[in-house]
C-alpha cells in the first residue's frame, strides 16, 4: 500500500483514505505520494476504455487503501446521469487545435469531475471514522457551489463556503447563494480568494479550535484541490482526452501533446503532471495566467513574488495570488525535498516572495511553459473564436486560447481545457461579443447570449432566475472561524 504525507514533513504518514478525511497536513503542508510514477498505465488500453475505465485505474493506483468494489461503485455514482454526455469530458475541434469540454456536470464548471466524487470517497473513508466532518473551503468562483452540490445533505459531513464578495460574477454568486441543504453554510467575506484561503488554512491550522470541535465528534476537511481526493480525480480526463484523440485518428498511441490550462490555484495544470507520472505522453503543460500573472513570472524566472496589486479580472476563478497546488510540484522537481519546500512557503508567509535553485527551474521549464493574458486580450479572443470558429467559450477558456494562439503550432497536437460554461459569464462574453449590456442583469444577458448565439443556456444555469437567495452573511475575516463553529453547532 502506498502511503502519503506531508510537503514539509515526510515523517509522518497516513493513508489516502486518512489524508482525504484530514484535508491538509498538521504543519499546513500538502499530501503526497512518493510512489507517483512507480506505477504506470499501459496507454494502449486506456486508448481502448471508456471515461468510467480509467478513472477506476487511476484511483486505484492512487488511493490504492480503496478497495475495487469501494472505486467501481463512486465511478458509478460520480459520472452518471448527473453529467450530460456519457463522454463527461468531450474532445471537440477548436479550429486547428482541440477544446477540452470540462463543464458538462451538474453546475457547468470544471469543478463537477472531482467533486462529485469527492463526497462519494469521503463516505467511503468516514465509514471507518465515524467522525462528523465539516469541509470549510474558500473559493473563488467554481469550487463554491460544485462542493456545495456535492456534499448537500451527505450524511455526517456539513459544507461551509466562503466566497469574495463582489469578486465572483452574478451567477456564480446566485450558484452559492441560492444552494438549499440542511448541512450547508455560505457567507461572503470582505476581502479577495487570498485573504479567504489564507484565513482558511489558519482556522485548520487552530488546535484549540481543533480541540474544542473533537469534544463534539468534529473535524475539519477540504474541498478545495488542496485534498488530494479533489486533485486525484481531475488526472482521468487529460487521460481520457487523450484517448479521444487516439480513436478520433487525429494522433498515434504513444505520439506527445501538449495541453493549455488557464490556472489559478494550479490544481488543474498539476493534475497534468500526475497523469503525465502515469504515463501519458505531455510534452508541455502551458500555464495560462491572466493579469494575475504570479505564475507567468514564476515559470519565468524562477521566483514567486506575491506582492503585487491584486486585479480584478473578467476571469475571476483564476484572480488568485497564491496558488497553493504549486507546493506539490516544488515538493516532487526537488525529489522530496521537504526541508527545501518548507523554507520557501515559510519565506512566502513571511517575506511575501521566494526563489527556487536554478536546477529545480531547469526542471520546472522541462514541462512547463507559460504565457498571459488581459482582460483586453481576453475579450478579442472570445470574440475570434466565435466569429471564426462558430465556438463560444468562457473568459477563463478564452485566457488559454489566446495563450495557446500566441505560441507557434509545430504538428503537435494541443489540447486547450475549457473549463466553464460560458453562460457562466453571460455579461462578460456579450460584451466581448459587441452587445451592448448596460441595465441587463445576469438573467437577461444569458437569454440574449443564447438568442445571439443559438446556443441553449443550460438548465443549471437559467433556472436560478427562480430560485430564492437562502445565505446573506458579509463577513469580516475575523469572523469566519466564529461562523464555521456555528456552522458545525447546527448541523451536527
């Protein structure tokens, strides 16, 4: 059995099941495996299975403490009839390249692969705790409600989310707002996904909060793609695209791609190199930023500095400074080099910045690339995509293409991740669009981007009009631990 631990302390371990349930690591590092990449796919077979086929192997060689019986049935029940395509994931042309369609799930957004499994394998894992848990994740558009919906009135767990107020656009907030379940809890907090995650980790980090919750049979987790039960799933579909590509005849078994990932919190991209530790032949992952370009210049030149201005973008799940799954990856380009990585996340609490070894950068640039974009360039490439490929997509989609544009195609095939429904952003994506938009709200944009468009507005998305607002709370940071205790005190 394979064990995991933390990125800043290998001395102690637990398994998959205990890391899923305890979300983050005591000393507020990640859980990892050190046998990622022991153990690889016979790509072969992969090419030959459905979505469902490989997602049971790759948990299975990844939360290798899950029995077959205990895998076969969270597939079964996460990618149902609650996705609205038997593909999940579908590969469709985006001109010369590939769109990666990742928000066919019940609430539109990448999100929906892994957490509509994450409470199924969380059930599994609690069934020998029987601790109540209380997943407390801060989000930054996405995550929000695609936890909420995963985990509404799953027995012995309760959901507590926070949200930037003003910083999420109209739907998203409406997705959250709106969400009914007898074990839910949603506030916004005045400040921006930072400062929300940060605080979040520190109420994790709280032993006497800790303490006070285990007298009542309480623990903490997360749904954030800092549990690695959010990161495990979301490996399956850069497998299962490239399998798509294979029986589509637009590459050979065994030929290099290279995938494009508008990334925020880096969760996404670094499911990427999971699967490439499996054996999928990525030559590069591109690493798309928009203005909140910490990444960019990170791949750049080695050093990650957040101390910059924090803009506010038409692409706000990616409006992140921190980008918490980037510990993982310094954790495996330095084989395992705890002490290293617990020096630079200290420096960048500390001193807001930090800079690699130069071998580790040598490393990191061996697979991954990089390339921005604003809100201008963002605007112009939905525009061109629709106009000449007859393709809508979302601004967050729409950050990847036009990075994926700038490089120069070679023959490789590239595979860019869509990551939202665009109806997500229906004021956004009219306006990039030439529609005027001024006194539409939220609803009245999305019935005139599907009347512009042709494209049906799904049901998800356009049923929220009727739906009633159940969560009000505007709170400051420091009370957000007050409102997950009081949280935990009515739902258990």
């Amino acid at each position: 059995m394979s064990f995991y631990h933390s990125t800043r302390d290998a001395a102690k371990t637990v398994t998959s099941k205990q890391a899923i349930l305890a979300g983050i690591a005591d000393d507020g590092g990640l859980y990892v495996c050190d046998a990622l990449g022991e153990k690889t796919l016979d790509m072969t077979q992969v090419c030959a299975q459905d979505y469902h086929a490989t997602a049971r192997q790759v948990l299975g060689i990844l939360l290798d403490d899950f029995t077959d019986d205990e895998i076969e049935r969270v597939v079964a029940e996460a990618y149902g009839e609650n996705f609205d395509t038997p593909a999940v994931t579908p590969v469709t042309p985006l001109g010369n390249d590939w769109l990666l369609e990742l928000y066919h799930g019940p609430t539109c957004a990448f999100k929906d692969v892994a957490l509509q499994m994450l409470p199924r394998l969380m059930s599994v894992a609690r069934a020998g705790d029987g601790r109540n848990i209380m997943i407390v994740t801060a989000t930054s558009g996405d995550t929000g409600k695609a936890a909420l919906a995963g985990f509404q009135d799953v027995e012995g767990c309760g959901i507590t989310v926070f949200y930037p107020h003003g910083k999420v656009s109209d739907v998203q907030r409406l997705q959250m707002v709106t969400q009914p379940g007898r074990n839910v809890a949603v506030a916004a907090i005045e400040g921006n996904f930072d400062d929300a995650q940060t605080t979040v980790k520190q109420i994790f980090a709280d032993r006497d909060f800790a303490a006070s919750l285990a007298d009542r049979n309480t623990v903490l987790s997360s749904a954030n793609s800092i549990n690695v039960g959010r990161l495990v799933p979301q490996v399956t579909y850069y497998l299962d695209a490239y399998a798509q590509l294979v029986r589509k005849g637009a590459i050979a078994c065994g030929d290099e791609v290279d995938f494009c990932v508008p990334t925020g919190n880096f969760g996404d991209v670094l499911a990427g190199y999971y699967a490439k530790m499996l054996g999928l032949p990525v030559r590069t992952l591109i690493v798309a930023s928009n203005a909140n370009d910490v990444l960019f210049d990170f791949i750049t030149t080695g050093t990650y500095d957040r101390r910059r201005p924090f803009m506010k973008s038409i692409s706000p799940s990616m409006d992140i400074l921190i980008s918490s799954n980037l510990e993982r990856l310094l954790y495996y380009l330095s084989d395992g080099d705890c002490e290293l990585v617990a020096s630079l996340m200290a420096r960048l609490s500390n001193e807001g910045c930090y800079t690699v070894p130069p071998a580790l950068l040598k490393r990191l640039q061996a697979t991954f690339a990089c390339g921005r974009a604003d809100d201008d360039d963002t605007r112009a490439t939905i525009r061109a995509t629709w106009e000449g490929e007859h393709v809508l997509i979302d601004p967050h989609t729409a950050v990847a293409k036009h990075v994926l544009d700038a490089r120069e195609a070679d023959g490789t095939q590239r595979i860019c991740l869509s990551t939202a429904s665009p109806f997500k952003f229906p004021a956004e994506v009219l306006e990039a669009l030439g529609e005027e938009t001024s006194g539409m709200d939220g609803f009245a944009c999305m019935d005139r981007l599907a009347e512009v468009s042709g494209v049906e507005a799904p049901a998800a998305l356009s049923s929220l009009r009727d739906a009633q607002e159940l969560h009000a709370d505007v709170l400051a940071m420091d009370q957000m631990e007050g409102f997950v205790d009081a949280a935990c005190a009515r739902v258990f």
